[in-house]
C-alpha cells in the first residue's frame, strides 16, 4: 500500500508540471470500451491530481492557502503560486497594493 501512494505522489508531480495531463475524451462515435478505458483514465487523473494539491496545501500557510484555494487543477493552483512569488517587481507591487486594501 505504501509503496502504491508513493508511486501516486511521484506521478502527481507530473500533473504539476503538465508532463501528465487530462485524457483527452475519446470521439463520439467511439465504442464501449473506449469511454471505459477514457473513464477510467479520468478517474486516475483526478486521483493523481488530488493528492498533488493536497501535498501542495497542507505545505502552504493558512494566508497562502487562501490566496489559491479557488483554483480546482494542482496545474493552475501551482501556476498562481509562480505568479504569487516569482512576480517582476511591478506585478509584485500592484499584488501588495491588493493585499492591502483588501486587509
């Protein structure tokens, strides 16, 4: 079992990095096995996401939580967070502009 949720976490990396991405779906005039196959590769994926986001979360603090929990793909929560904290200065600025009067 242990060895199977370490094999997941190295994979979920992959769906962070784009090198594992979301199936695409199969045609519409595909057969019965096709959709399974399709399904159940969509399933695995959401798998491996949701143990991506959750390595992701439970390392972030409650205020860098908040600012990526809107987000639903481990891609898109860890691209806000190269946007967050690897900004230009002016990006940065305006983002602590934000916080600011948002506080």
């Amino acid at each position: 079992m242990l060895r199977a949720q370490v094999h997941d976490g190295h994979n979920a990396l992959g769906v962070i990095t784009g090198a594992v991405v979301r199936p695409t779906p199969p045609p519409n005039d595909a057969g019965a096995e096709a959709i399974a196959a399709y399904n159940d590769a969509v399933t695995k994926f959401d798998k491996l996401d949701a143990v991506a986001v959750t390595v992701m979360t439970t390392a972030m603090t409650k205020e860098v939580c908040s600012m990526v929990m809107m987000h639903n793909s481990a891609r898109d929560v860890w691209n806000k967070l190269l946007n967050i904290f690897e900004q230009k200065y002016g990006q940065r600025l305006d983002f602590l502009i934000c916080q600011l009067f948002n506080y």
